[in-house]
C-alpha cells in the first residue's frame, strides 16, 4: 500500500496558519500596547479578514468625482445617496459587492470623504488611515491630475498598497479629445499603474415638450473597470488579501522596533559611553599595538551583544552578516589610522631609554588620540546596530514576505509594485 504524501499548504494557506501563530505568541508589555493600541487594531481587523477571506476595497479621491456613482454603478443598486452639486460622503461607508469568487467570501466597496476639503497634513492622514484597512484602493478622478491627486497617489503607493487610477464622468469629453487626455495622465505615472476611464452617472441630453434641451440620466458604463476587477480578484484576490495581512504585520514589527529603540535609546547611550571609555582606556594604555587591535575588536563586539540584549531586538544571521560587513569596512579605515597611531606611540615608548624619557612628552598626545578615535569608533558600532536593526524584517511575517517574493512569480510582481515607500527614518533614533 503506497504511503500517502501530505502536500504543503497553498501559500495563502501557510500566510494564514503563519499569521495565527504569530498573533497568538506575540507579547507585548504595558507600554507597547498603550503606545501601539491603534496600530494593533488595525493589525486584528486585518487578520479577522483574513480569517474570514473578506476583501476591502477603497474608492477614494477629491469630492465630488463620483466615488458614490461609482460604487452605484458597480454594485448594480443605488445603495449610497449622491450629490451632483457636491460630495455627499462625510465619513466612509462599506457596501458588499455581491460577486462570487473563489477563495474570498465577501468583497466591500468602502466609499471614503473628499480629500480636497481639508489641508494637506490631513490629507496624508486621511489616505494613509483609509490604506492601512484596505487591500486594494481606486484612486478617481474626473480630470487631467491635480496636484491634489498626485499627493494622495503619492502617499498611497508609499503606504504599500496596490493603486488602480480610475477616469470617471469620461462621457463629458468629446470622443476625439478622451485618448489625448489619457495619454496625457499615462504620461505622468509609473508604467505599471493601470488607468481606466469610466462614466459611473453619465447623461445624454433630451429635448423635453418645450423644445428646451435638458439632460437626462443614461446607463452606466462601468463594464470595462468592472471586468478587470473581476478578473483580478479572481486570480489573485486571495492572494492579495494574505499578501496585506503579512505587510500589515510585518509593518506593526517595524513600529515595534521603532518605539524599543526610541525606550532604549538613553541606556543605549550609556552603555556605548561604558564601552567607549573602556576601550579608550585600554588602547590609550597599553603599549602593544597587536593588544590596541585586540582589546578594540573585543569591546566592538561585547557592544554589539549587548545592545541587542538591551533592546531585545536579536539580529537574523543575514543582518549579522551585513552589520560584520560595515564595520568590517569602518574598521578598516579607523583601524589604518589606529596602526599608524599605534606604531608611533610604540616608537617613541623604545626611544624612552635613548632620549633620557624625552620621548615620553609627545607619546601622551598620541595615546590621546588614540582614545579620541577609540570612542569614534564605539559611537559609529553603536549607531550601525542601531540602523541595522530598523533595517531587519520583523519576524516571521516580514521572512515569509521575502521568501515568497523569492519564489513566487505572483507574489514577486505584486511586491514590486507595492514596495515604493521611502527608507526607515533611523537617524533621529541613534544612540
């Protein structure tokens, strides 16, 4: 009788037992829940999704584009009140999309307010809250790109979330004038974007017992945005909400990361003090060079472990391997300098029987300096842990991302398309 051989989970599968097991071994103390409470809600609401495979998908954009009309006019109901005057969206609303598709067991439209009403600063609030509870966002506009509209596509993609832009209210230009229009938006976003133009609330005119023109409303035409929808969450949907749920926890380890080294920061420098003037005490001492070179490696080291211990942030191998690497080349200046150092102030130490002890006066700024460089040197070690550690993938959701990026074709086009975010703020948190 052949043995039955288990097959491995389906990657949203591992993402989801990955994600369980993780949640439930998370300890946070008092502190990092208080100071991380909002973020932990969001992560929790993520992953309930998960768990119960349900899709968010944000339409959002300036007031009175059509954000309602659209989700209307794909939903096939007029379920949201709409305003053409003005936006009539205060605060976001959830409607369910009844499609059926496999892997997912329920799809929400979350209409959102206008971010053309409130300055700046807020809007980048407002979008980047509105991505941290979505998996998929439809940026609408009705014209050529505003400044306002590059903004929030801007914060948008730095939040990590896959962006679809979308032309709504296109019947307003002439059929001869929309593909220049088009061309004119393509020309200013990343090739990889997709632009659709659609007419969620289009109106034809009509001339009423009067002979007066009036317009009247027309049938949506929504078919080509809706289709491509269709057809994405078909094939990746899943996928793509397993994809948020890991981002979003790799995202809370990050923020993590960030408020221990922010505690920690002022033992941190104690300890980078304790260590710095060891070293520089030693090598500023000792007259063997072999023992200056010695001492130094030993102290960068013994800083290194503690630190990590410090702010319970262990470093992965491949970490360990970069931060080696960067003092490896930090060393090799610094320890040039030093030699030259060293071996100076160990010739004037065998000229003291020659001179008299004349040669004892400049060995003593030499030795000085020494030490000047020692503590240099303890300082840059301590920030170079620092940086490396904000740098490191926080845990098991964060290894599973790059290894499904790895392997996965999928996976790996969707995290290019989602990785244009700016680099970790590390300096203000150094020692």
């Amino acid at each position: 009788m052949t043995a039955m051989v288990s097959m491995p989970p389906a990657t949203t599968e591992r993402c989801r037992q990955l994600l369980q097991r993780w949640r439930q071994d998370l300890q946070l103390t008092r502190r990092e829940q208080g100071l991380l409470r909002g973020e932990l809600t969001l992560l929790d609401r993520q992953l309930q999704r998960l768990e119960h495979k349900v899709l968010r998908l944000a339409v959002f954009g300036r007031v009175g584009v059509g954000k309602s009309s659209l989700i209307n006019a794909l939903v096939g109901q007029r379920l949201l009140e709409t305003d053409v005057a003005h936006g009539s969206t205060r605060r976001q609303q959830a409607v369910t999309w009844p499609l059926k598709l496999d892997g997912l067991q329920r799809v929400e439209l979350i209409d959102t307010p206008g971010i053309d009403e409130i300055d700046a600063a807020g809007r980048t609030r407002l979008a980047t809250r509105v991505a941290m509870g979505v998996d998929l966002v439809l940026l609408v506009i009705d014209s050529d790109l505003t400044r306002c509209d590059r903004d929030a596509l801007e914060t948008l993609q730095a939040s990590g979330k896959p962006v679809r832009l979308v032309l709504n209210r296109s019947d307003r230009w002439p059929e001869e004038q929309l593909p220049e229009l088009l061309a004119s938006i393509r020309s200013r976003l990343p090739s990889d974007l997709p632009l659709t133009a659609v007419a969620a609330a289009p109106r034809q005119p009509m001339l009423d017992a009067d002979g007066r023109v009036r317009s009247s409303a027309a049938p949506a035409r929504v078919s080509p945005l809706k289709d491509q929808l269709v057809d994405q969450l078909q094939r990746e949907g899943e996928l793509l909400l397993a994809l948020q749920s890991l981002r979003q926890a790799d995202r809370f380890q990050q923020q993590r990361q960030h408020l221990r080294l922010r505690q920690h920061r002022r033992s941190a420098q104690g300890l980078i003090g304790r260590y710095a003037a060891t070293k520089a005490t030693a090598v500023a001492v000792n007259p063997l060079m072999a023992l200056d070179l010695a001492g130094g490696l030993a102290c960068d080291t013994g800083l290194v472990l503690q630190l990590c211990q410090l702010y319970g942030l262990p470093l992965t191998p491949s970490a360990t391997r970069q931060l080696l690497q960067q003092l490896s080349g930090q060393n090799a200046l610094l320890g040039g300098v030093q030699l030259g150092l060293g071996l100076l102030k160990q010739l004037l130490l065998l000229l003291v029987p020659v001179s008299g002890g004349a040669s004892l006066a400049p060995a003593a700024p030499v030795a000085l300096a020494q030490a000047a460089l020692a503590v240099h040197a303890s300082r840059r070690t301590g920030a170079l842990v620092a940086r490396q550690l904000l740098q490191v993938r926080g845990g098991q959701p964060g290894a599973l991302l790059q290894r499904l990026e790895q392997r996965d074709p999928v996976v790996r086009h969707w995290m290019q398309r989602c990785q244009r975010r700016p680099q970790a703020d590390w300096q203000p948190l150094l020692p």
